[in-house]
C-alpha cells in the first residue's frame, strides 16, 4: 500500500522580509543619489578650473550673450557652449552657488553610472549590470572628477553613451526601426559631446572602430552606421553655433581648431607635458579598489577567441578603453580627467567577470587593494609631513589628511563587512566595498577647501565686497584668481597680468591694462575704486607714487581701496 505524500507546509513570509525584498534596492538608491550630490554647496569652488567655469555661465546670464562665451568679460573661445548653457539656465532657476554650478557634472556623472548599467544589463542581466554600476561609481578617479565643476565628466557621458547605443543598434536586426533609432540616439550622443568638448568627441569614436576593424578584421558594422542621418544630425546641432560665434568672432575658427585642438595634441604650448605613462599611474590610482579585478577581467576577454555578438560587444569595450588611453597618452597635453571616458568600459568588463565568479577567493584581491589604499589614506599625514616642507602647502595637505583618515575608517568597515559577508554572499560583500568607498570618497572630496590655501585667499570676497558699490572700478593687479568674479558677481580690469586671459580677445582693451605705468595714472584719476594686488607689485605701486588706502594685506593679497 503506497504511502500518502506528505503534505509540505508553506510558511508565509514575515511582513518585515517582505519590506526588506520590496523597499531595500529602492531606499538604497535614493540614499546613494542623495550622498552623490550631499557635499556640493559644502565645497568652495576651487582654483582655478571651478572658478572659470562658474564664472563663464555667470556672465552669460549677465550680459545675455548666450552665443559668445566670455571670461572676466572678454570673449572666451577655447571650448563650445553646451555645459554654459546647462549651467547658466540652472543659475536662472536656482541662483548663483557653487552647487548649482557643478550641478550639470555631477547629474552627468550619475547619469554615467546609470548608462552603465542599463548597458550591462542588457549585454549580460541585472547582476552584471549592477557589478558594474557600483565599480563605476567607486573609482576614487570617476568620482573625483564627477563632482568637480570641468568638463571632463560631461565629455565621458555623451562618449559612453554614444557607444552604448551604438553597441545596442548594433545587436538589433539589420535595416530594422531599432537598430535606426539607436543610431540616430548615438549621433545625438556624439553631437552632444562635440559641443560639451569639441572635436575629439567625434574623433576618438571613429579612431576606435577603425582600430578594431584592423584587429579584429570586422567592417559589418560599417555599413549599418547611417551616415547620412548621423551627418545631418550632427550638423542639425553644431552648425547653427558654429555659424553665428564665426560671425561675430572671425578669429574663432583658427583659434579653436588649430591651437585648441592640432596645437594641444601635437605640442607642448598647453605646458600640460607629462611622461608617456603619465595615464598608466592615473588609471593605477583612479580604479582602486578594483585594480586587480579590471587587470584580470581585460587578460580573459584579451585571450578569449572572438565569436558571437556579445563577445564582439566586450571586445569593443576593450578597445574603447585601450584606445582612450593610449590617444591621449600621444597628446602633448595631459591632464588627469582626460581618461575619464575609458573608466565605463572597464567597469563594465569587470562587473561581468565579477558575476560569472561567485567564490569567496574573488573578493580577497579587492579587500587587499581596499586596505592598502586605506591604510595609505591613514597614514597620509606623516607621508605629508615626510614628504612637504613646513609651509602653506603642507598646512593645506594636512588638513586634507585628516579628512583623508576620516575616509579611511569608513573604507575599513566596509572592508570588514565584506569579510563578514564573503562566504555567505559574495556579490554583497563586493557591493559593501563599493557602497563603502563611496560614502568614503565623498567624506574625502569635502578636504578640497584647504585647496584654497594654496591656490587663493579664504574669505577674500567678504573683504573686498563691502567697498564695491555697483560701478565701482574693480581691477586685478598682478594677479587674478578665476574664483572671486563668481563670488564677487562681477568681472575685473586685469592689470599687467596675462596668464590664461592672454589668450582671449580684448581688442579695444577695455579689460586689460599693459602694465603698472599704464596704470597707476588712471588709478589716481578715479574717484572711486579698488584693487586687488599681487604683494610681489605692491613695491612698483609704491614707487610709481599711487594713491590709496590699504585695507588688506598679508603674503597673498594686497587690497587697496581710492576714495
């Protein structure tokens, strides 16, 4: 006689399991996207990027010249307008701050980390897209530079997410609505990025798929590009400003092409040299803690046969990353952001090699690497102090320091629960890590206010306020320092000083003064006036017998005042 199956209870979930599984991922990311913008108006601008590109929208509110971008006044051609523009319509809605100004980097910068795992999810799933995401987002390098106001981030954006549509048109079927529609998103994307940044945005992709073409010998995807929409896509959106800032600037066509863009890359006339391996130490630095996991994940795809639309997908974020390095490694200009654009693609590569390894020996390579950068931070002031002579600079970097061991013991936690959590749930301990060097990361970016100790003056533009009355002469003497127009709410006369304003076009000189003799005489005509002055001129001031009350003075600035 059989006997009867036994009857398996079911047991009902309990009401808090149920709000952990329904609630926990939402009220995660809502705490992520509040600690990504949480420090913004905590954070003074710094000098002199921050300060120069708050100032340019400021003054494009102010004089409603919204085709012309201009620096302290005068016409300034170096980059195109797009993250002027975005910047200058935040400051009519929300005011003139310093978080309003970063408020277009750092938006960019999460929509970036968003991108990336919309793209991860679509080539692998959910957890490869996550993986990645969280890499993304916990580079000491990505997040730095998503929270400052240059823009490098907004270049990475609209390149990665042009490669991003690019790579899912090309997963469509041929000739189909989708596969269109991708493409003319990835046009959009490429047109967005030539206005944040200028040409290399349309250089680097092209560069990228004739490389992998020769190497991989592939040229399918060429004929499903649609160049003919992309051109008038692309054309829609830059020529109309291209034409009009022609106009009105005849020499922006030289100068922006030639000495922005041939002269940058080809010389040294940026006086940005650095060695050829320059990016190769960045990117050690920027990826930690994931350095291991990013040097592992690139040997497996390098030495994994191509084959299949997938595997053709992870080889072009290979050569994305490989040739954004290398491009501007070749530069005559090197600067730190510039590699931005490369940092997608290799979390993207890691988070999948992450998600098809669930052993707990996985997560040791990243604790190590985590600790070590954490113990570095810990000790970071007697590196400091071993390393700086007393001074200025080495006050500024200890305070720095000491924000720098605040991140650090948030770091170590996490790398403690993700011991804790390794053998039970390896992706979670890898998420710890992340979630942890973010929260980590943005403790330690809030250290960039004693940046101002060596590159300015704390509190000078509460100094120098009270004695500016709404035309007041106001003029730079010797010296100017892009972040006190922004907090000023006005530009200056620049006095015997060239530096980046050198560049700019002031043909009638009606901001700038050639030299102290020049202006001294004028000074002493004015009824009213003041000055900031650099204190290495303050002796030919003296000498050239000017006419004024000091009311600051110190090793930084003198500020003078005629009344």
């Amino acid at each position: 006689m059989k006997r009867a199956p036994e009857s398996v209870a079911v047991v009902a979930p309990r009401p808090l399991d149920l709000l952990i599984q329904r609630w926990l991922a939402p009220a995660l990311i809502a705490f992520g996207v509040v600690l990504w913008f949480a420090t913004a108006n905590y954070r003074t601008l710094t000098e002199p990027d921050e300060g120069r590109y708050a100032e340019i929208p400021r003054e494009m509110v102010a004089s409603g010249d919204w085709i012309t971008p201009h620096l302290n006044a005068m016409p300034y051609l170096e980059k195109p307008p797009l993250q002027y523009w975005a910047t200058a319509l935040a400051y009519r809605v929300f005011g003139f701050d310093p978080w309003v100004s970063r408020l277009w980097s750092q938006t960019l910068g999460l929509l970036g980390i968003v991108v990336t795992y919309l793209l991860g999810r679509t080539l692998w799933d959910r957890r490869a897209g996550m993986l990645a995401a969280l890499i993304l987002a916990s580079c000491p390098l990505y997040f730095v530079v998503a929270h400052i106001n240059t823009l490098d981030i907004g270049l990475a954006f609209f390149l990665n997410a042009a490669l991003a549509c690019f790579i899912v048109a090309q997963r469509a079927a041929e000739r189909s609505p989708a596969e269109r529609r991708w493409m003319w998103l990835c046009w959009l994307a490429l047109a967005a990025g030539f206005l944040q940044k200028g040409l290399v945005a349309l250089v680097l992709p092209g560069l990228t798929l004739c490389i992998y073409s020769l190497i991989y010998k592939d040229v399918s995807f060429w004929r499903r590009l649609h160049p003919l929409a992309g051109v008038l896509i692309v054309a829609a959106l830059t020529l109309p400003w291209l034409v009009l800032v022609s106009a009105r600037n005849p020499e922006f066509l030289n100068f922006f092409f030639l000495h922005e863009h041939l002269a940058r890359f080809t010389t040294t006339t940026h006086r940005r040299a650095e060695p050829w391996w320059y990016f190769l130490a960045i990117l050690f630095v920027g990826v930690i803690p994931w350095l291991v996991t990013m040097v592992r994940a690139v040997i497996a795809k390098a030495c994994t046969p191509a084959g299949g639309k997938v595997l053709a997908a992870e080889r072009l974020l290979l050569v994305w990353a490989v040739t954004v390095v290398v491009f501007f490694s070749l530069s005559g200009s090197k600067l730190a952001p510039y590699i931005v654009p490369a940092m997608m693609p290799l979390a993207l590569l890691a988070g999948n090699w992450l998600r098809t390894r669930e052993t707990p020996d996985i997560a040791r390579s990243i604790m190590v690497s985590a600790s070590i950068f954490c113990t570095l931070l810990a000790c970071s002031s007697l590196i400091i102090v071993a390393l700086i002579p007393p001074g200025i600079k080495r006050t500024a970097y200890l305070q720095i320091g000491e924000w720098g061991q605040m991140a650090a013991v948030i770091g170590m936690a996490s790398v403690v629960g993700c011991l804790i959590l390794r053998r039970q749930n390896v992706h979670g301990a890898i998420g710890t890590i992340a979630a942890g060097f973010v929260a980590a990361l943005t403790v330690l970016i809030c250290g960039s206010n004693s940046i101002e100790l060596t590159r300015g003056r704390q509190g000078l533009a509460a100094e120098v306020a009270p004695h500016l009355g709404p035309d007041t002469p106001f003029y730079c003497v010797g010296m100017y320092w892009q972040t006190l127009p922004f907090q000023l709410r006005r530009t200056c006369t620049a006095v015997q000083y060239r530096g980046e304003l050198g560049l700019q076009f002031d043909p009638q000189r009606q901001h700038w003064i050639e030299n102290v003799d020049e202006f001294v005489p004028r000074w002493n005509e004015q009824v009213e006036a003041v000055a900031i002055v650099n204190p290495k001129v303050w002796d030919q001031l003296v000498a050239a017998d000017i006419q004024a009350k000091v009311v600051v003075r110190d090793a930084k600035v003198v500020v003078m005042v005629r009344r």
